[in-house]
C-alpha cells in the first residue's frame, strides 16, 4: 500500500513536457499495485491455507477502535523523541 501511494504523491498527474497529456507511466505503475493486490487477495481467499474457523472475539477486538488518552499519547511522544 505504501508503494501505491508514493507512486501517487511523487508522479504528477499530466506530463510535464505537456500538461495536455496524462502520465501514463504513473498510471501504469498504479495499475500494477493494484493487479498484484488484487492476486493476493484472491491467493488468499481461495487457499486452504487460510481457511480458519471465525473467532468472534478476536475479530471483535480486531475492529474495535481505541484510542490514546491525551496523557499516554504526550507520553508516547517525549520518550520516543528522548531516544534521538
């Protein structure tokens, strides 16, 4: 997914030769990130490999949302920044 979107933030949209034109390098480049997600995804979904039995609670616990207390995140932040 990072590739994808450096591929989008460091390419321009048009070429710069002549903005008339779209960077169709920079299309291409994206269409390949997403063909070759999109195999895995399908590797995935049809390998035996990956056929477990549903875990509500893990699942659950997976989506939920949680976030930092502003305490614990200004924490977080000054000993990380301590190391450097």
């Amino acid at each position: 997914m990072q590739d994808l979107i450096k591929a989008n933030e460091a390419n321009l949209d048009q070429r710069e030769d002549d903005p008339n034109l779209i960077h169709w390098g920079k299309y291409n480049m994206i269409g390949r990130f997403i063909g070759t997600v999109a195999q895995c995804q399908t590797q995935c979904r049809i390998s035996p490999d990956y056929s477990w039995k549903e875990r509500r609670d893990i699942s659950d616990l997976l989506r939920e949302r949680k976030l930092m207390t502003i305490e614990v995140s200004v924490i977080s932040i000054v000993s990380y920044s301590a190391r450097f």
